[in-house]
C-alpha cells in the first residue's frame, strides 16, 4: 500500500517534460504544472507560431502566460526529497547507445516507442500521446523507432522522400521529381514498394519451393543410402555361404572380396552421404533467407524497405531434383552372381575369375547426378522461359525503350538519359538488368535490319568506339547478327557464316554451369543457327545491338 502511495506521489510531482521531480514548479491555467526551465524552453520552440499551448492538455494561451511559482508544490517536493523519493523512471526506460532516444525529451532522453515519418521524428510513450489524441497527429505515419529518419528527407529540399526515381534507383522528394529528375520514371514510394514487395513474395515463393524440393531430394538419398547398405548386407552374406562351401580353399578369398565389397560399400555412402549434407546445407541456408526475407517485407518505412531491399534477380541455380538419378539395380548383386559361378569350379579355375569378381565389386556405382540434356521442342526450352527486361542505364543515347523496357528503337534523334558510368556511349547497344545464371530461355522478335541477338558479362567497356566495345568483337561476348539476309555468329572477332532459313524470331538457350549457348531460329519449328560450348566465368546478361536506323527488336513474352 506505501509502495503504492509512492508512485502515486511520483507522478503528482513530476514533470511530463524531463520526466524529473519538479525544479522551481510553476502552473498553467489549465491546471497542469511543469519545471520552470522545462515549459520556458518548450514554448520559446512555439514562439514563431504565436500560440503557445500546454504539452498534456493541447490547450492553448494567447499571449504567452506570465509564469509564476507554484509554493505548495515546491514545499511538497523538498519534503518527499527528504525521504529519498525519486521520481525518475528505472535505467532500462532510458536511451542507451544502441536505443533509438525520444526527440522531445529534454536532459536524460528516453527511449522512442514508435518513430514519425510524417512530422520525422522519435517518441517516447508520453511524448507520442498527442499523435494518439490530436485528430491532426492521427494522420501522421508511425513506424517502429528507426535512427535512420534523417535518410528519409531529401537534404537538397528538406522535403519527405515520398517518390522514387525507376530511372536512378533512388528515393526522392516530390520536388526532385519537377527539378533534376524531371522527365524519369518517377512514381510514389509507396507503388514502388508495392511492385518489389511482390517480387519480393516471388523470391520467397522460389525459396519454399526450392526448400521442398531439397527436402524431396534429402528423403531419396537417404533411400539410396539404405538400398545401398541393404544390397551390401545381402551379398555379402550369400558370398560367406558360398565361400564356406568350398572349405579352406575358399576361406582367404571369400575374406577378400567381403573387405572388397565393404571398401566399396563405404565409398558409395560416403559419396551419397556427402552430396546428402549438402543439400541440407542448402535448405538451412535458403530457410535462413527465406526468413530475412519475410523479415524485411515487414518494414513499415518505405525509404527503408527500398534502401535495405536487394535488387530481384534469379536465385542461384543448384542441383535440381530431377539430375539426382537412382540406379536401384547397379548395386552388388552382380557380385552375387559372379561368386554363384565360382561356386562350381575348382582352385584353378578361381584363380582365373578373381579378376572378374574384383572387377564386378569396384562397378558398383551410384549415378547421383548427370548432365541435362537440351531440350528438343519449343515447349521445352519455354520451361526455362525467364522475364528479362532492358537496363535504362546501359542503353545508348540513340535508342528508345518501352513496352515496359522490352522494347528498343533505333531513333534518328538522340533521347535525355542522364550519365551513367553504365551506358554504351557509342555503339546502338543495350544490355538486361537481370543477370543470367542456370538455364535461361528467351526470344527476341527483330524488325528492320541490323540487328544483333547477344549475350556479355557486365564487364564489357562502355566508354568510346573501340571493338572492346562491340558485342561479338571480344572475348567478353557472344553474337548472333542479322541482317534479313542472313544470319552470322560472331565471337572474339572470329565469323561464323550461317546458311539456314531466316526467321525474325530468335530462340535464345543458355545453360551456364554446363557451358552451353544455344541460338535458334523460331517460326513453325525450333532450328539450331548455332551452339556455343565453352566456360563461361562470370554470369551473363543479354544484350541487343543495331547498326541500322530504324530497326526495332523486343523481348517477346513468351508463354
């Protein structure tokens, strides 16, 4: 009951404002009281709007009240603090280093509850008590406590960053929109946050997938352990029965092919068991992933989300379910039939087929995985179909994009992009903003002549007029020209003349891991223009090229 008394003294004579026993108290006319110092420094703050207006209540005084001392609770104070009372709240309600510290509070601040986007700034649970009762403050957005608000204004014009810029990747305010971003891709941060956070869901719905795909793959090795150890047990107990048949003879042999089998045995698990671990690797790390993910589409601060969001692209190919292939029959039950055979001959005849049985153990083999093959119809590769759109910042000046950045167009005047490190200065060429990795299919439909299907690592020059810059031309890129003549291949400076019917449509295949660059032509039929096999080191991206006005070429959406 006194411990109650206690607090209830506390908070009669503390002040709203440092949350701090009263220092030379003083009250309003609207009853509440405040330190001196405290409501002096408060209303000098409203000074400029003419009102001054009390912290708890919102009431507010014109002209700015005369302050006088409250005696009674100036007695009261110094009487309790002779009894050791302290009115200030415990340490932890405090702002440490690590905290996110109220913006109002004055002296010792304490820890912010919820962060303004609107007003921007940071509150401890008194101090955010009129966004709660003030119908203009309800309007406000509130966030978790974030040090980051500053971010959140545009240090150019003091605004809010509420647009972003689709051109620059960045978050603006809505006077960069009319100023030196005039003429982007601009839209509200909020739309911009709704399009990633979908591909965001997208990324997370691959992840799950992928997951139980793992876990599918996990369950079948593990099969393949047992088969594997299963066979093993049984040959190894039909060869002792048969080795014991043939007495003393048969003894030492019999002891080295179990050695053998159980060597072999050991091997195949092994191997099993370690593409096993891998694969559960995989699944802990695409979980892990999985759940920053989820994490981050939680954010309630837009600029945040989008600072803190990586770019989408395609997920990192890994072994995929259907490459784990089981060949339930290859195990040892050859052994079994070889040493059967032995059965019925003598020592000499077994010194003749031990080369046979040994040969027979060691062929034991778990196929875990091999090489895919390519596919051979139009709906195959379209399994591998991926949406690729073209980079703002990589294309030349005298090209256009639309239809989403699927679409380029040769244009007799040149187009306002702004500089970027990124942009072909030169050559008519373009390059995806999604890399390549895995197996990727796509199909470009070209109209006019002078077109160039290609594919480049990201570390293609960019600057001036040097075939270091030409897709085709270097080392750094593969190219299919066309002309509607003809088609012809170009790598590394080298030309490979093709003589098959053209087509204003190209199939483009790749395989990465394996090497593979597939280009086909796509009308009635799928036919093969030509195939790269090579290494390639880095992930690829692709690109389009013109050497003619007027030309057009789209990435199709293909279905």
């Amino acid at each position: 009951m006194a411990q109650k008394g206690a607090q209830l003294d506390r908070e009669r004579i503390s002040c709203s404002i440092c949350l701090d026993l009263l220092k030379d108290p003083v009250t309003l006319h609207c009853g509440h009281s405040y330190c001196r110092n405290c409501i002096k420094a408060h209303w000098d703050g409203e000074d400029q709007k003419g009102i001054h207006s009390c912290p708890q209540c919102r009431q507010t005084f014109i002209p700015r009240p005369v302050l006088g001392k409250n005696t009674m609770l100036a007695d009261l104070v110094e009487q309790l603090k002779k009894t050791g009372l302290q009115a200030a709240p415990a340490d932890h309600c405090y702002a440490g280093p690590e905290d996110v510290a109220c913006d109002v509070c004055s002296g010792r601040k304490l820890k912010a509850i919820k962060s303004c986007l609107t007003c921007p700034a940071s509150y401890c649970e008194k101090h955010l008590q009129p966004h709660y009762d003030s119908p203009p403050f309800r309007k406000h957005k509130l966030v978790e406590p974030s040090k980051n608000l500053q971010e959140n204004i545009c240090s150019l014009h003091d605004e809010v960053k509420k647009m972003f810029c689709r051109t620059d990747q960045k978050s603006i305010c809505y006077l960069c929109s009319v100023d030196e971003h005039k003429g982007h891709d601009t839209v509200s941060a909020a739309a911009e946050r709704t399009e990633r956070q979908r591909e965001l869901e997208g990324s997370r719905q691959q992840i799950q997938q992928r997951v139980q795909d793992r876990e599918k793959d996990v369950k079948l090795l593990q099969q393949e352990v047992e088969a594997i150890n299963q066979s093993a047990d049984k040959t190894v107990e039909h060869s002792e029965k048969i080795f014991t048949e043939l007495i003393r003879l048969l003894q030492k042999r019999s002891s080295e092919v179990k050695q053998q089998i159980r060597s072999q045995q050991e091997t195949e698990v092994s191997r099993v068991k370690e593409l096993q671990e891998k694969l559960e690797q995989e699944i802990t790390e695409l979980k892990r992933k999985d759940a920053e993910l989820q994490q981050l589409s939680h954010t309630e601060d837009h600029t945040q989300f989008l600072q803190n969001c990586p770019s989408v692209s395609a997920l990192r190919e890994s072994t995929p379910s259907s490459s784990i292939k089981i060949r339930p029959l290859r195990h040892f039950e050859a052994v079994t039939a070889a040493v059967s055979e032995l059965r019925e001959k003598l020592q000499d005849i077994l010194r003749e087929e031990w080369t046979n049985i040994s040969l027979r153990v060691t062929e034991v083999d778990v196929l875990l995985s091999e090489p895919e093959l390519e596919p051979k119809s139009r709906a195959g590769f379209l399994k591998y179909s991926c949406e690729i759109t073209l980079d703002p910042n990589t294309v030349n000046r005298q090209l256009l994009l639309s239809e989403g950045n699927r679409k380029v167009t040769v244009m007799k005047q040149p187009q306002s992009y702004s500089d970027h490190p990124d942009r072909f200065s030169e050559w008519f060429q373009v390059l995806s903003r999604e890399s390549l990795t895995g197996r990727c299919y796509w199909e470009v439909e070209m109209r006019g002549r002078g077109v160039a299907v290609s594919v480049a690592y990201k570390n293609i020059s960019r600057a001036g007029g040097g075939i270091e810059c030409v897709f085709g031309y270097n080392d750094k890129s593969w190219s299919l020209y066309y002309n509607q003549k003809s088609f012809t291949f170009r790598y590394n400076k080298i030309k490979t003349s093709i003589s098959v019917p053209r087509s204003s449509r190209v199939g483009v295949y790749l395989d990465h891991r394996a090497g593979i660059l597939s280009f086909y032509s796509v009308s009635g039929t799928m036919t093969l223009l030509h195939r790269v096999q090579t290494t390639f080191t880095q992930p690829l991206y692709a690109g389009i090229r013109f050497w003619v006005s007027g030309s057009t070429a789209e990435l199709c959406k293909v279905e």
